[in-house]
C-alpha cells in the first residue's frame, strides 16, 4: 500500500518538479528538457532510496557474537540447538 502511494505521489508530482507546463505535448524542445529534468529527479530519488537502505538495514556483522545467538534463540527456542 505504501508503494503505491509513493508511486502516485512521484508521479503526480514530477511534472511539477520537472516545470513541464500543460502543453508540452506541443512543444518538442520543452517535453525534451522535462524528460531530461524528470530522469535527472528519478535518478536522484534512487539513489537517496539506496542511501536510506544502506543506512537502515542493519548488518549482521556488526552484531556481537552472543547478541546474535541470543536473537536467534528468542525467536525459535525450540528449533535451535543452545549455542
């Protein structure tokens, strides 16, 4: 669901980002430069996606090794042998 909205927003809104007015369909140089301002716009959002990742998933390695098995112990007790 919140892909979607998110989806329906960036759409809703890159035109209006891009300064792409009501005729553009028109205008072949002022569609040009709104394509390019709008692939310019979406390939920013992903990288900022990527960055947001990056920083927000967290990585196993960085974990102590008893703060992992105790998580992993927590979650299954009873299919996991104890460490």
């Amino acid at each position: 669901m919140a892909r979607a909205a998110g989806l329906l927003l960036v759409v809703a809104a890159l035109p209006l980002l891009a300064n792409l007015p009501q005729n553009a369909a028109q205008n072949p140089g002022t569609l040009s430069h709104g394509f390019h301002v709008s692939m310019l716009t979406c390939a920013e959002l992903f990288l900022l996606g990527a960055m947001v990742a990056w920083y927000g998933i967290g990585r196993p390695g960085r974990l102590a090794g008893s703060a992992r098995h105790r998580h992993c112990t927590l979650a299954a007790p009873t299919l996991a042998p104890p460490p």
